[in-house]
C-alpha cells in the first residue's frame, strides 16, 4: 500500500495551502513516503509547516532523511527560521524519526475538537452566535 494515491497526490500537491514545491521520494516505482510543504501562516511567516507521511516497509530507510533535506534546502532559500509538524496523540506517540531529525515536543498550543454530528448543541435561526 502507498501513502497516497497518485490521484491523491495530484489534488494535495494543488491544495492552495501547500506549497508547490513540496517533495516526495519515489523508490521501487511507488511513492514511499511524501512530505509537503505548507505555506506559513501570515502571523508567523518564518516558520515553515511540514507534514510528512512514510509506508511502513519505507522507514528508516533513509528516506525521511531524503526528504527532509529537501525541505531544509527550502526553508533556507526562503529565510525559514523554523519547522513545524503535527501528530495526534501525546508527544511520546510521534513517530520517532521527527526526534531523530531534531524535532522537539511543542505544548504551545492545545486543541480541542467537537463531534458536531453527535448532538449537544442545538443552534436555531434566531439564536445569536
């Protein structure tokens, strides 16, 4: 199984907030892992997101390294002073490659979610929001 579908890969690489010069690694005539580049956010424009994704039978193969080295390469030509990604979990639940390529848990930021689907709260037309 790859990461992406190639079709998949087409609409995420022409998504408005990735940057056209994101990278992916290709091995063995199959995508094995895919990292895009994000465009940073206006209230923080030297820092570059990141997300990167690997096939399992992929990992530790150098290809994450690859990959990140692209990116580097990137945020250097464009003043980037930092990388940031997300995972779901508790920091000790990343997958342990960002630690090896020097990324450090951030709790700056907490975020919480609603289920929207599963009831609760009820808006009507002449309730204020």
């Amino acid at each position: 199984m790859i990461p992406y579908t190639l079709d998949e890969l087409e609409r995420i690489f022409n998504l408005p907030h990735i940057v056209p010069d994101s990278y992916f690694v290709a091995r063995r005539r199959h995508v094995v892992g895919v990292m895009n580049v994000w465009h940073p956010h206006e209230a923080m424009p030297s820092i570059l997101p990141v997300g990167m994704r690997i096939r399992a039978d992929a990992a530790d193969s150098g290809v994450e390294e690859a990959m990140f080295a692209k990116a580097v390469d990137f945020a250097s030509r464009h003043s980037m002073r930092e990388f940031v990604t997300h995972t779901t979990g508790k920091p000790e639940a990343a997958p342990p490659v960002y630690r090896c390529l020097g990324f450090e848990p951030s709790l700056e930021m907490v975020t919480y979610s609603k289920d929207l689907t599963s009831g609760g709260v009820t808006l009507r037309p002449s309730q204020p929001i």
